[in-house]
C-alpha cells in the first residue's frame, strides 16, 4: 500500500453557506475527504440562515408547497436543515413528517480479532443498505478493500463519503529487546495454537489461554504486541509496527445529502490511530469519532504525554468540544468507548462520559436504553457465563441544542445470522430527530 492518501469521496468542501467545488469520486482503493473552510457558527451575519433570530422568526409550514423549503410567508423554514440553522417554522414539526436520521455503526471489521471479518462484510452492506439513516457514521472499517467495498456498496443509497487514509509509524529499533525473542514466540505459538479458530476474538484470547505467556513479557514489549495481536512475532523485528490495522483510524462517514467542510482530525494516541471526522449535513454539525478503549492489560507508555488510557480518552473528549465550540447545532456519533449505568446496562469509564456531558455535550436516550457491546453477543464473548459488563458506549450526542430537543433511538443489527452469528460485536444504534 502506498503511504499516501487517496482523494476519492463526493464530499463538497463548502464555506459560507455556498458549495465551492466538489470533490471527484476516484477509483482508487482508499478515499479522504475534502477539507473546506472553517464551518460558520450559528448566527454568523454573514450566514443567511443564521443571521435571524429566534424571536425574530414568523410564517407557517400549513401554506402550500412549504415543507421542504422557505415558508411561502415569512422568514422561517421548513426544511430538514432548519433544526441545524435553529430558524425552523412553529408548527414545522406537527405540519411537515419526517425527521433527520443519523446512525453510528462500528462494523467490527478487526481482521483476526474479530471473529468471521471476511464473512461478515457482504451481510453489512445488506443491513446498511436497507438502514433508513440520512448521515451514517462508521467505525473499525480498518482495511482499505473493506473500505471501497462498503462504499461501493452503498453508493445508490449514500454517494457522498469521507474516509482518512492514516499510516502506521515504525518503532526506530527492535520493539522488544533479544531478552524478549523466546517469550515472543511462545506468545506466537499460543495465538496460533488457541486464537486462530473461529469464533474467539484475539483479545479474549490473549487475556485467558495465553495469559501465561503474556504475563512473561516486558511493558514496552506488551505495548507493540497489542498492535500487533494476530502475529506477535513482528515486534521482534526491526521497526515493528507501532500501530494496530496498518496505522488506519477505522472510520468513514457516508451521507445521502452533500457533506460540506469535510475534514479529519487526529488525536494523539498509542496502539490504534483515533480521530473525529467533522462535517456540515443539512445545517448540523456532525462529529464521528471512535475513543480510545481502557486497554487494562495493555501498559501504558510511560513517555507518553498522558499518564493512562483513561487520561488518553479525556484528551479527546475536550479535543472535540473544543472543536464542536459553542454555538453550532451538533450531533457527535460514534463508539465514544464510555457510558453511563443503568437498569441492565453496566458503566464504562463513568468519569469520561461524565466529562463530556461536563462538556456540554447531552445524552437523551433518558428511558429503556440497553447495551450496544452485549455479553449475549457471541462475537463479543464465547463463554455462556459471559466475559464482562454489558455496557452502551455507542451514542448520539447532542450539543448546542435547546433543552426541549432530544433524539430517539433503536438498536439495529442486532439479530442472528447464519454462519456468522452476528453481523458485528457492536450493535448498531440508530438516532431521529423530532422533525
């Protein structure tokens, strides 16, 4: 693969309210998007949405040919972006049906840590494909063949994407030393020997069956390994591979309307490659991100700039609120890797998802939520007594939003299928607006 990225989304860098250009579909395997102006906040007099007021705002959505479009009198709107540019008509959501869908999908596709990744690809366009999201944000699409198929794939239904072809970084020497050569092996022959059968992922694998050999394994050594799982071998090689999946961040954003001020933004992290896609969809700001994990069995560097993963994952949430500001309409999507409890659903990093509602960030799935990652999930644990919590760490999130909008959710992707069990070890979760 080559080290550079590939333009090839019909994202349209736009500034101003105005589409500058757009960005031509390449047919190359791996896709970037277009990076645009900075997004204009809401009620930027320069922005004819947002240069009027709330209180200022007055027509109606009843008068003919209205939905969809300006109000035939007055100055409001009844159209899907209004919500995002806040000057929607009074009585737009009784009069015009429909609400802006957007879904947050993370795909699983780990090749050798989650189980049947070839297998499950072609069912997954399927499913996505019959999603009725407007904006559907992916995450762990991590090779760039899985990438181009899925847009391939979905193209009729979502033509414009953005992906950010990040690269792996090597180790400037041997990442672990000759000390570490013969643990290194046996750790090989374990994943080989316990890991490689379908139907277990290479994480689950290495906590339990090679545990013994993991334990013999130096900090530093144990830091490539986990970016390295499915051939541990590697990191007894000269720069090693510093990053899991080729040093790729795993997400893609797809949309069935223009995306405009496309871009990607990298977060500062060890093992996996993170960052947040942002873009402008009918007047919202849309954030799709995937945080990082709490590796427990995996050190953390101890020169690295944070003193955790935990630390590592509270960088981020302050790295997007910065960039999300304070006055743009926003919707974050993603496996943001935290939630709260509740009745059946255990807590993962509380604190973190704590610090990004501390953040302005809301969480208005407030009655029956249920876990996203899922014990029952038999791509998520093998043992019938189960491996952990049952937890909900995909979300939509809104931010900058008034106290009486809220999203409604459902769980999709969440059934049996033949051969593979499930589609994913995430369930999908998919978020309406009320108009």
């Amino acid at each position: 693969m080559r080290p550079d990225a590939i333009a090839a989304v019909r994202a349209y860098a736009a500034a101003r309210g105005r589409a500058l250009a757009a960005c031509l579909l390449a047919t190359m395997a791996a896709f970037v998007g277009c990076s645009g102006t900075d997004s204009l906040e809401a009620g930027d007099p320069d922005d004819p949405r947002g240069a009027i007021g709330k209180a200022d705002l007055f027509g109606s959505c009843s008068t003919a040919d209205s939905c969809g479009d300006q109000a035939a009198e007055g100055n409001c709107w009844c159209d899907s972006a209004c919500l995002g540019h806040g000057d929607c008509c009074a009585d737009k959501s009784t009069v015009c049906p429909g609400g802006l869908q957007l879904a947050t999908y993370n795909a699983g596709l780990a090749h050798g840590a989650v189980p049947f990744a070839v297998e499950r690809l072609r069912p997954i366009i399927d499913e996505l494909r019959h999603v009725s999201a407007d904006v559907l944000c992916l995450q762990e699409v991590w090779t760039d063949e899985d990438a181009q198929a899925i847009q391939n794939g979905l193209a009729p239904e979502f033509p414009y994407a953005i992906r950010e072809r990040t690269i792996n970084d090597d180790s400037d020497w041997f990442a672990c030393s000759i000390t570490q050569w013969t643990a290194i092996y046996r750790m090989n022959s374990c994943v080989d020997e316990q890991c490689s059968p379908n139907g277990i992922s290479t994480f689950e694998c290495a906590a339990d069956q090679c545990a013994a050999e993991w334990d013999e394994i130096d900090d530093g050594c144990k830091l490539c390994l986990a970016a390295n799982s499915t051939s541990p071998v590697k990191c007894a090689a000269w720069r090693a591979p510093m990053f899991a999946n080729d040093g790729r961040n795993g997400l893609l954003l797809l949309s069935r309307t223009p995306l405009e001020n496309a871009g990607y933004t990298p977060f500062e992290t060890f093992v996996i490659k993170r960052g947040v896609i942002r873009a402008d969809i009918e007047g919202l700001q849309v954030q799709c991100t995937h945080l990082t994990s709490a590796l427990d069995v995996v050190p953390y560097p101890a020169d690295a700039p944070y003193q955790s993963w935990d630390e590592e994952h509270r960088a981020q949430v302050a790295r997007m609120a910065q960039q999300a500001g304070t006055r743009r309409h926003t919707v974050l999507l993603g496996d943001l890797n935290t939630g709260p409890a509740s009745e059946g659903v255990d807590a993962e990093l509380p604190d973190n998802f704590q610090a990004l509602l501390d953040a302005g960030y809301r969480d208005t799935w407030t009655a029956g939520q249920t876990c996203t990652y899922c014990q029952e999930n038999p791509l998520v644990c093998s043992k019938p007594e189960g491996c952990g919590p049952n937890i909900r760490i995909d979300h939509g999130l809104l931010k900058n939003f008034t106290a009486d909008i809220a999203l409604s959710f459902e769980r999709f992707a969440d059934q049996p299928v033949p051969d593979v069990e499930r589609l994913s070890d995430h369930y999908g979760l998919l978020a309406t607006m009320p108009y």
